[in-house]
C-alpha cells in the first residue's frame, strides 16, 4: 500500500503471481491486492502506473488475480485491510537516482498487525536484516511465498520476529 511509484516494484509482485500460478494448482485464485494511494498532486502519475500494471498483468495473464484500488486509505482502512490479508509484501526495487535515507513506516504497520511480512533488498528495509526475508527478485519472492503457505512454523516464525522487532523499536 501507498502512493504508486515506480520504485515500489510492484511490476516484481505481479511477476511473483505469475510464478506461483505456474508453480502449484493452488494459487490459480490467489489475489493481490494494491492499494494505490492517490492525491491530487500525484492522480496523473498513478493512473500512468497503475495502468502499466495492468498492462503487465494481462501479458501475464493474471488479469482476474490482480485488484489495484487507486484511492487514499485511512489508517483504519489499511489495519483492516491488513488483517484480511495473509501476506504483506513490500517488493521495492533500489533506484540507483534515489538515495535512501530513512525506513519504511507502511512496513510496521503491517508487522504491527502481526501479518507475515515479505520485504525486499532495498535500502529502506535495511533495519530489518534478520527480521524478515528479504527476496532480491520475483522468483525469490514467489518461492518465499510459497514457503510461507506451505510451512506455519516460517509463517509463525516470521510474525513472531517482525512483532518483537515493532515491540523493540
């Protein structure tokens, strides 16, 4: 969740769909869910991304799995939102014209709703080596999902670390 740029990798995600589904029967209905934060100053270059998403999706032909909401969400939103969902992934990209000086706040929201939590190699994630995984590609991605649905000691392990890690900080 959160405003669409580019650097979200959100491309990554949907790429990962694409791989469960040729994976394992099972993920054929998975959904993935974007909630595309919109404002009135950044409308025209999310409507441009998300459109490129569902470009994407539909080369993939993941079409029906995918769902982008281009709308701000509250708080209260977002922490119901998360608690419907059985994985958060943060699957940004490093963009090498983006220095990173800080950490992901949208990251501790979702480890505060105890949701397993799937980062990326970004630099914004870099407090939480250890913590939670860390995939560098959608294939990575695809597998640590995968991992997760089939393993609740991972599943549960990953919830545990990333709630102590919010407790701590």
């Amino acid at each position: 969740f959160g405003f669409g740029f580019s650097y979200k990798g959100v491309d990554r995600a949907l790429m990962a769909v694409a791989q469960l589904k040729s994976m394992e029967k099972k993920y054929q209905n998975m959904q993935y869910i974007y909630l595309c934060s919109t404002n009135s100053h950044n409308l025209a270059a999310n409507a441009e991304y998300c459109k490129k998403l569902m470009t994407l999706a539909k080369e993939l032909d993941i079409e029906k799995n995918i769902v982008i909401i281009q709308k701000y969400q509250t708080e209260e939103m977002i922490n119901l939102y998360l608690r419907l969902a059985k994985i958060a992934i943060f699957p940004y990209v490093i963009d090498p014209s983006n220095e990173v000086f800080g950490a992901s706040g949208a990251i501790r929201i979702a480890l505060a709703n105890k949701r397993p939590v799937l980062a990326s190699e970004s630099h914004l994630f870099d407090d939480l080596e250890g913590v939670v995984p860390r995939p560098k590609n959608h294939i990575e991605l695809a597998n640590e999902i995968n991992k997760i649905f089939n393993s609740k000691e991972h599943r549960d392990s990953i919830v545990e670390n990333g709630y102590k890690f919010v407790q701590d900080n």
